[in-house]
C-alpha cells in the first residue's frame, strides 16, 4: 500500500517469535505484522505507565521528606552566608 510514512524491517529473532506467538493468542486474526504494531504499542503504553509511577513514587517520596530540616539553620543563616562570599 502507497504511503509516504517510513517503514521499518524487523527481523523475527527466537525471541520475538515466541513473543508474537502469545500476542497471536490474545489477538487472533491479527497478521503477524499487526502484532509487531500491536505490541509496539503494548510496549509504549506499559513504558509510559512505568514512567508515571516512578515520577509519583519520587513526588511521594519528596512530599514525605519535605520540612525534614525546618529549623536546621537559623534566622539570617542565608544572608550570612552571602556576606562571606567575594563580590
């Protein structure tokens, strides 16, 4: 079919061979060509799923810890400290 998209060649190793045969279980009447798609796309989503929880695993993480060290420096410590530093 005419197209101007790219098209990609994949070579069906072992492994993607028996990665296509399981997809061909859950998605019968796919070609094998549609499987690739469709598991292509499987993989997207399980990636960006796995991105979500990590980035709420960090802002929990974060938002557990935050205020740990309220109170560690006193009042005035910052421009202290800029005093020191050479213009």
């Amino acid at each position: 079919m005419p197209t101007s998209r790219p098209r990609h060649l994949v070579t069906e190793t072992d492994d993607l061979a028996a990665a296509l045969d399981e997809a061909a279980r859950l998605w019968p009447g796919l070609s094998r060509g549609q499987l690739v798609v469709r598991l292509a796309l499987e993989g997207h989503r399980a990636a960006m799923a796995e991105r979500r929880h990590r980035r709420e695993k960090r802002l929990a993480t974060l938002r557990r810890h935050r205020g740990a060290l309220t109170g560690s420096y006193g009042a005035g410590y910052l421009e202290e400290s800029r005093a020191e530093w050479p213009a």
